[in-house]
C-alpha cells in the first residue's frame, strides 16, 4: 500500500521556508519495479550521496563555515538512508537538510521522483508540485452481502469500513414458497444496499470529499444508485469492475485509476478553457513567462499553470522575493540585486503557493505549449 504525507499545507509549510542558512535537497526514487531489493536500495543511495558531495563541492560562493555545514549536512543524510528508515509504501522519498537551521525534514512520496539533489537557501519544492492531490476520492465496493468504504486521493486509498449482511438462502427459507422467498431475498438485499449507501453518507458528513466511485455486480448498479443521497449522486464519477469482497487497496486504486485521470483531464481541460478565455479577454488570465511572473509579483493568482517539464532562467530577489524573467538588474521594489536562477520555475511555484494560489502542471493536454508553457488564471 502506497504512504502519502505529502499535503497542501506541507508542501505550503515547505515552500515559505527560509531557514537562514543553505538547504541541502535530496530525493530518492523508490520506484518498487527498479529498487525492489535491499541491494539496488543501497546502490541508489551511495550514487546519491555521491552525488551530493560533488554538487557541494562545486558550489562556489560559500564561505568556509557554510562549505563545512553542508559538508555535515551530507554525512546526516547519509547516515539517515543507510540506516533503518522506514520507507514503506512510498515510490519515493524528499529529505530537506540544514543543520545551520536545526531543519531535517523528510517527505514519503506518493509517486516515482528522478533522484537528485539541489542546494538552495530555501528547501527544493518544484519536483512536488505535481504531484499534489487536494482532491478527496472515496470508493463503495458493494455485493448482496459484503460493502466496504475506502478513501483517500488519486494515489492511494485506505481502506476505513467494512460490514457483511447476513442474506437468507433457499435453505434458510423452509416451507416458503420460492416466489415468497425470492421477494423476501430481493427486499434483504435492498436493505444491505441501503445500508451500504448510508454509511458511505455518513462518510461524506464526518469528511467531506470531492468524488466518488462505486464497485459493485452490473446487475446491482441501478438499485445501488436510487439508494445514494443526493450529495453523493452528485459526486459520482462512475463504476469500476473490482472483486469486492478480496481486492486489496492498491487492486482498489488499479481499478479506479481510469475513471481518476478521466477527471484529472477535465480539470485539466476546464483550467486551460478559462485560462484561454482570460488571456482572450485581456481579462483574468496571462501567458508566457513575463506576465505571468508579473502577476505573481502583483498577487493576484489564483491558479499558476505550468507545462510538465518546463524551466526556464531569470533571476530573483533575495530580501522580497520579486521575481523576473531577466537574468540579472536590480529589484524594481526595493532596488536591491536580482540574482540569477538557472529555473526560475521553483520559484515561481515557491511565490503562487505563499498567495494561496493552486499550482496545477499539466500532463494531459498540449495546449499550454502555444501559450509559452506557463500561464495563470487571475483573481482580479
């Protein structure tokens, strides 16, 4: 089963951090199918702190207590990954180190992640941007005589309920008739799906999620959906073939990921859809790196849109934080130096997410590129 602690308020946690001191970022894939064996592990750890005291090594401009920290900071990571960390369920795993800073703050991650390493004054957050799931799913497997709830997002799912009807068999029935038993039957099973689809509201009372699936026998599927409360029915996004009484959480995730990425893609086409017709309008929306960093600058984003993969150089200003997408000058704001970043991108998400401002990349959909690759849609 797949661990994610990555949330909107961590990854927020994470981006407005500035420890005062430099920050050593690792991340570690985890990938089962590549690192299945104790041994491939060990081997992806040492080429990663390998790599890590070359990248400190090659940093220039630090001074010789900052050169020794980062120094320490290496061995500290290094020991934390040879030793018996738990990485159970994670596809890959962040580390943010700053012993100037007292700040060793570790991620499981829900989904596969290049391994590497960055040194920055703040922690590296652009690898987790896209993998951010806000969206809450919950999924009902339902038979005649077993239910059970699962929640969680589009990379994982926990199973939370689970309850077994007892359902009378023609045996049971005796000197019924087979007319009487067979009513008698039918009316037990609504009763279990009516149960089933109760406790799933109730679900939705105690945590209130975004979308909903149902696994259940084709047969079944109408009476299950005349027994849903309306706040569900409004969030179903459909029905999934999965054995409902022995599929495990991860069988669960396998079997709704379709349904999940057709969602994703609407998302998806509904954000570019607005997006367009804002630039369109002169209105709530910019394209292309310039005015979109200038909208950043201004606070008013309310969703930053990025192509997977993009980067891009331009600079920043360390006292505010204004970004820019030339290489260089001087801070308009307080006219302090703008310094230069290969990828102004991480910064760009560090500022939209220090507004409250989604960061959605786009995976799905080709349209972003004809807009230069990063746009936003705009409060005001």
């Amino acid at each position: 089963m797949q661990t994610d602690e990555l949330t909107p308020e961590r990854l927020r946690h994470l981006a407005e951090l500035r420890p005062g001191g430099r920050v050593l970022s690792v991340y570690l894939n985890l990938e089962p199918t590549e690192f299945a064996t104790p041994a491939a592990r060990s081997s992806a750890i040492g080429s990663l702190i390998d790599e890590a005291g070359r990248k400190v090594k090659a940093e220039e401009d630090l001074s010789h207590d900052e050169r020794q920290g980062l120094e320490e900071d290496v061995k500290r990571v290094r020991d934390y990954l040879r030793g018996p960390f738990s990485a159970d369920g994670a596809h890959g795993l962040a580390l943010f180190c700053s012993g100037a800073a007292d700040l060793f703050e570790t991620v499981k991650l829900p989904r596969p992640v290049d391994s590497g390493i960055m040194v920055d004054d703040s922690p590296w957050i652009e690898p987790l941007a896209g993998m951010l799931s806000a969206d809450r799913w919950v999924v009902l497997l339902a038979n005649r005589r077993s239910a059970r709830l699962f929640e969680g997002n589009r990379d994982t799912l926990e199973e939370v309920e689970a309850f077994q009807d007892v359902v009378r068999s023609q045996a049971d029935a005796g000197g019924w008739s087979q007319a009487r038993h067979e009513r008698s039957q039918a009316e037990e099973h609504e009763e279990h799906l009516r149960k089933a689809a109760y406790e799933t509201f109730k679900q939705y009372r105690r945590a209130p999620f975004d979308h909903f699936l149902i696994g259940i026998p084709s047969e079944l599927r109408g009476t299950m959906e005349h027994q849903l409360h309306t706040s569900l029915r409004e969030r179903l996004r459909g029905f999934i073939e999965v054995d409902v009484e022995h599929s495990s959480p991860d069988d669960v995730a396998r079997a709704a990921a379709g349904e999940i990425e057709a969602v994703e893609r609407r998302r998806e086409r509904e954000k570019l859809d607005r997006l367009v017709e804002g630039v369109g309008a002169g209105g709530r929306g910019t394209a292309g790196l310039d005015d979109t960093l200038g909208a950043l600058n201004e606070r008013r984003v309310e969703t930053l849109l990025l192509a997977e993969g993009f980067s891009a150089p331009g600079s920043v200003c360390s006292s505010d934080g204004f970004v820019a997408a030339q290489e260089g000058g001087t801070c308009p704001v307080d006219g302090g130096e703008l310094v230069r970043r290969d990828d102004i991108v991480e910064s760009a998400i560090e500022l939209a997410l220090g507004q409250s401002a989604d960061v959605l990349v786009v995976r799905h959909h080709d349209d972003l590129a004809e807009l230069g690759s990063i746009g936003a849609i705009l409060r005001f």
